[in-house]
C-alpha cells in the first residue's frame, strides 16, 4: 500500500497548472489562466485585423452598396465629417474583419478556460462545443451582413425623396459592425448553455423552464439589433436563435437522462 501511494504521488503533475487532490485550480491560478487565453485571443486578432487591412476595401465597397443604390433614384451619399475618419474607418473595417476571421481561435480559449482539461471527456467537451461555436458564430454573423440591405432600405425609404439622406460613414460602420457581431455572438449563446449544463452549472430543467424568458430576451435583443421599422428583419434573426435555445434545451435533456442512468446504475452495484 504505501509502495502503490509512493508511486501515485511520484506521478502526480508538478507546477504547471498546480491543481490540488481534486484537481481544481486556486484562484490566482485561474487569473494566470485567463491572462493567458486573453494574450493568445489578442495576438489573434491582431494577426487577422493585419489580414483585414488588405481586405478593407472590398468589405467597404460590399458595406456601401445599399447607400450607392439608393442614390440612382434620390439624393444619398455617404460623407466623412472629420479629418482622421476615413483613416479611423479604415482601421475599423481591418479590426472588424479581424475578430470575424480570428474566431476559431478566440472561441476556443473561451471554452478551453471555461472547461479546463482536467479529464480525457472534458477536452472532448472542449472541442465539440469549438466546432460548433465557431459555424455558429460565423452563421450568425452572416445572418446579420444578410439582412443588413433590406434594413438599410426600409430606413432609408423614410426619408422623403425631396430631401437629401447624408449619412456618416462612422455611422453607417458602427451600425453594421453591431448588427454583425451582435448577431454572431448571440448565434453562440446556446453553445454556453450546453456547456453550463455539461458541466454542471445549469439544469435542462431549468432552461426549459426558462423558456419565456428565453424569447421575451431574444425579441428584445434582436429589436434593439435590428432598428428597422419593419417586423420582417427582426423575425429573420429571432426564429434561428429561439430554435437554438431549444435545441440546447434539448441536448441538455438528452445529456441529463444519460447522466441520471449513470448515477442509477452506480447505485445499483454491490458494495
């Protein structure tokens, strides 16, 4: 018996991670941790805005278009109000594409941090949910660059068509940079929920509960995103996440009846 300890003890990781008997972190361990993740998350994005720099261009010809068609039936052009804002919109556009283009990376520190690899199942946890983060990240983002002409049109047609529609171009960027991300990353939001109830956060019991809750936040979320006067766009973003929270509820169900047939039949054994 004390050979078998001995060996056990021998084995035991060293430094690194430093985690105790249960194999959890001290709290200054998980704030190294999440330094570290924010480092790599950063050069990552760093890295893609470089890439997006040389993409700028084409992402603000594809951002204008809605503008330039509008201007062949009325008087709308898109202005630049102050001396450094194209030099400001520029760099935007370059970090914008950047945090799009660098999402693998990023998502998975979030969930590598989030559940740490402290069992062979918990890094599979880590990368199921990376793989299906990041296509709905992406699905959602898309999403939103989608519906973003059809907004433009139904706002814009407001104006009447005596008047002139000057817009800023810092404003038309920061209105589709928002509307994209916002949209990506609530796209990831059920990801998270799983996640929780994976690892024993939140019940599925819970979430389903939660229900009207659930889509009282997503109407609201996605009427602030979406700022159209019509019911349409919003409609467009809010049917894909309600699904996706159920489709989480689900999973969690599935995943909480399995865990409790593990726990009976553990009962069940002799002692």
């Amino acid at each position: 018996m004390t050979e078998r300890i001995e060996r056990e003890r021998k084995a035991a990781p060293r430094g690194g991670r430093g985690r105790n008997r249960e194999g959890r972190m001290s709290l200054g361990e998980h704030l190294v941790e999440l330094r570290k993740r924010l480092f790599i998350a950063g050069i990552a994005i760093i890295a893609g805005s470089v890439g997006g720099f040389f993409v700028h261009e084409f992402v603000w010809d594809a951002i204008r278009v809605p503008i330039t068609e509008l201007a062949e039936t009325r008087n709308a052009s898109i202005n630049y109000t102050g001396m450094t804002e194209a030099f400001d919109l520029t760099l935007q556009v370059s970090v914008t594409v950047g945090i799009i283009i660098s999402s693998p990376i990023w998502l998975y520190q979030i969930l590598a941090f989030l559940v740490p690899g402290l069992t062979s199942k918990e890094k599979r946890y880590t990368f199921g949910f990376f793989f299906t983060a990041v296509p709905l990240f992406l699905l959602g983002a898309t999403a939103g660059w989608l519906v973003f002409p059809h907004m433009a049109n139904v706002l814009l047609g407001f104006a009447p068509e005596e008047d002139a529609t000057l817009l800023s171009a810092r404003y038309l960027l920061d209105f589709i940079v928002k509307l994209v991300l916002a949209v990506g990353i609530a796209f990831v939001m059920p990801v998270f929920l799983v996640l929780l109830n994976f690892i024993g956060v939140i019940s599925a019991v819970a979430i389903i509960k939660g229900w009207r809750i659930a889509i009282l936040l997503i109407t609201l979320f996605t009427a602030i995103a979406t700022p159209a006067a019509d019911p349409l766009s919003m409609f467009l973003l809010a049917i894909p996440m309600v699904v996706l929270y159920f489709a989480a509820a689900g999973i969690a169900w599935l995943h909480d009846r399995a865990a409790a047939k593990r726990l009976a039949a553990l009962d069940e054994l002799p002692v």
